[in-house]
C-alpha cells in the first residue's frame, strides 16, 4: 500500500537518492550572491538535475509558474540582524505547505544553543503535524551554539542527528565530520535516512565533489548544498556533476572531467 508521504518524497528524490538545493538565506542573510533572483536560479538548479529546492513561502508565491522540480518549504527562520541569530521560531505552517503544493516540510533546529529547549517543542510540533498530513518532514539538526566547541565532533553530530529521529522526522539534514569513516557512524546510528549539509562557499569542485560521494559511499541519501551550487560560475553544470555523484554513482574526479568539458 502507498501512502501520502511515499508519494511526496518520491518527488524530491530520484532512484531514492536527494539533490536539493537549499535556498531559504534570504531571511538569515538577505539577498546573497546567487540569489538576487530566486526564480532564475530555481530554473537553472533544475536543469542541472536538482531532486529539489528548498524555499521559504513568500518565494514559492512569487514565481511565474510551477518549478521543474521537487519543492520543500522551509517553515522556521532566525535573522543575523536579530537578538537570537541561533534561535529559530515557526515562520510558516505545514497547512501553508499544503496550500502551496509542497512536496516536504523542513525546520532548522540548533542543538546546544541556549534556545534548544524552544526548538526542540517546535521540532515535535511540527513532526506531529507532518505525520497527521501526510507530508515528508525534512529536519535540519546543526550543532550550534554556546555548549558546542566543536561542530564536526562526529559523536556530538550524531547525537544531533538522533535528536531529529527520535523527534519523528522523516529525513535528516546535518553536517560534515570531516571523513567517509566518522560520517558512516552518523548514519549507523541514525534510524532515518541522512542527508548532507552543504557548509560555507569552497573553492574546489573536487572538493565539494569529494565530500559528497564520500557520504554517499557512507550510506547518506543524499546531499543539500546551497552556497557551493547558488553561487557557482555555473550552477546548472556544477548540479549536473553532483547528479553524476549522488545519483548516478560516479566518482568525484569523473564528474569533475565532465564539469571541466562543460555543457554537450
């Protein structure tokens, strides 16, 4: 038997595997590099082969049209401008994403800063929401804040990571330990699929290439990389290679060939 969320996350994902790229910092940041014009840059992700973009509400209203690919709408926000930069509040509803014709809910949740125990309410709530809709619920748990003194601590990410299991999500987004091997334990010890967390701007493709086919050699389902793909030269082919990577099995040094050879 098929039910709703089966049917929502096949349409963010491909061949059971996630190419989303995550484009909600206009609120956090503003109006970064690479995303000046949100629409334009949907378009170009999807051609590259995106699974999905991740987007807040007021975006998903501004298109012309439908976007040519799996849509997750974001549903928590903070801003740098702000008292509480780490302490995200609900800035939308899973109804919205309903009304919207989302594929999947995701919320931010950092674990360790003095706003944990607020996250943490919001992080059940809307677990308990998604479950009632049957909408995918998609948590991204960072390590952040005043009691974390070393983010890439792979035992400290996987406890994060567990957090958002055992709060009923369905997938979870968090971030790099630093090698295939510490990130192999992170997905062991989290009983729902992981996915990868993108992390500042780099300026290595093989890098950026490396690190996600180091995790899905780990066991991830996936990788969500915004700054690395938004503000790229190219986001469509730098898309292309990380689909060759995540979704087609190829290894880093030949999607970064076909990424040097540019578009045929």
């Amino acid at each position: 038997m098929v039910f709703g969320k089966q049917v929502r996350l096949s349409r963010i994902t491909s061949r059971g595997r996630m190419l989303c790229i995550p484009m909600d910092h206009g609120v956090s940041d503003g109006p970064i590099k690479g995303l000046e014009e949100p629409g334009k840059m949907i378009e170009m992700v999807a051609r590259g082969g995106a699974t999905a973009v991740l987007t807040h509400k007021g975006i998903i209203k501004s298109l012309a049209s439908p976007p040519p690919t799996g849509l997750i709408l974001h549903i928590s926000a903070s801003t740098l401008l702000g008292p509480a930069p780490n302490g995200k509040v609900l800035f939308s509803s899973v109804e919205e994403g309903i009304r919207l014709g989302a594929d999947a809910i995701s919320v931010h949740i950092n674990i360790g800063s003095k706003e944990e125990p607020a996250m943490l309410e919001l992080l059940g709530s809307v677990a308990d929401s998604c479950d009632e809709f049957q909408m995918p619920f998609i948590a991204m748990m960072y390590p952040r804040g005043e009691n974390i003194k070393n983010p890439s601590d792979p035992q400290i990410v996987a406890h994060v990571a567990r957090v958002g299991a055992e709060a009923g999500a369905d997938v979870v987004k968090t971030v790099y330990t630093g090698s295939r091997e510490s990130f192999r334990e992170v997905v062991r010890k989290c009983p729902v699929p992981v996915v990868l967390a993108g992390g500042p701007k780099s300026d290595n493709e093989l890098d950026v290439l490396k690190m996600a086919e180091d995790v899905i050699k780990a066991g991830a389902m996936g990788v969500t990389f915004g700054r690395n793909v938004f503000q790229h030269s190219n986001p469509t082919e730098i898309v292309r290679a990380l689909h060759k990577v995540v979704i087609e099995g190829e290894t880093a040094e030949k999607a970064l060939e076909a990424l040097k050879r540019g578009p045929r």
